[in-house]
C-alpha cells in the first residue's frame, strides 16, 4: 500500500496534454494520473477512521488528499471513476456513496469534468470481458507495462488507460 500522499511534480509546462485523475473509490482507493508530462503515477491510498475517529473523517481525508493532489499535479483536467451500481454490502455502498458524493462536489467545486465509468466497461476494455476477476484485471495491467499492488490499483490504471485511449469514451 502507498501512503496516500504523491511525488512532487513540477508546473504545467505542457498545456495541451490533459492531467487525467482515475479513481477506483473504496475502504483502499487505486489512484492513477496521467499528469501534462504524459508520465503516469499510481498507487493505492486508505481513509478509513480510525477506532476514536468519527465516520465521517474518511471524507474529510478525501478531500484533502485531493487537494494536495491537485497542488502537486498543477491541475486536473478531467476525473474518471469506477461507476458501481451493485454492491454485496451495505457497508461498501455506504462508502462508495460517500466517496462519490465527495469527489463529486468536489470536481463541481473545482470546475473540473468528471465521469463515471461502468465496470463492465473497464473489464471489457482492459480484457476482452466484461465479467473478468481481479486476476485477470491485474494481469491485464501487467501486461500493459504495469506493476499494480493490489485489483484497486489495476482498476485504476485500467481507467485511466480506457480514459486515454478512448478520449473519455468518445473515440
């Protein structure tokens, strides 16, 4: 697990290449960016509260780590994110809903686009099927050149490759 903080990065000097945050929102979130060098920076970060810490701190931490990704990056163009419309738990979808609504806001806040993405879609992208395990999601990523340390990790990788190749889907 990366602790939930980025490398510094130097400013934008390359306007016309999009920075692309890929989100993969959950209890360990996978983050990946392109950032405007083209280079491509990903990990996993935690927000969970801990035991004398109220629910909603998991937010809170969010939003900064946002923030400050924001600040290192020196900006985000576009937001992609794992769309899910079916959990197992009730305790995931009330993590995600909490997640989604912060970033949401967040983006709203910020003036940044930001889309959904169906996980069928990602699969399907990533390895020729729309119902593919975590195994094959990460040795899809492996093979595209990428070291993931856990299936949140791929799946962010994998959106942000979707992102990219398919223009946000419209290619």
């Amino acid at each position: 697990m990366v602790a939930a903080v980025l490398p510094a990065l130097a400013a934008r000097p390359n306007p016309s290449t999009p920075s692309i945050l890929a989100l993969d929102l959950g209890s360990t979130t996978g983050w990946a960016i392109r950032n405007n060098r083209c280079r491509i920076l990903h990990g996993t970060a935690e927000f969970r509260p801990t035991r004398y810490e109220g629910g909603g701190m998991r937010y809170l931490r969010f939003g900064k780590w946002l923030d400050q990704t924001l600040d290192v990056t020196g900006g985000i163009d576009a937001v992609y994110f794992e769309e899910v419309r079916r959990h197992i738990g009730t305790d995931a979808a009330h993590v995600f809903g909490g997640l989604l609504a912060t970033l949401t806001s967040w983006c709203e806040g910020h003036g940044i686009p930001y889309q959904g993405v169906p996980v069928g879609t990602i699969k399907r992208y990533a390895t020729g099927k729309g119902n593919a395990d975590k195994a094959a999601m990460i040795a899809a990523v492996r093979a595209r050149g990428f070291e993931p340390a856990d299936d949140n990790e791929a799946d962010a990788i994998a959106i942000l490759l979707w992102a990219i190749e398919t223009a946000g889907g419209m290619a």
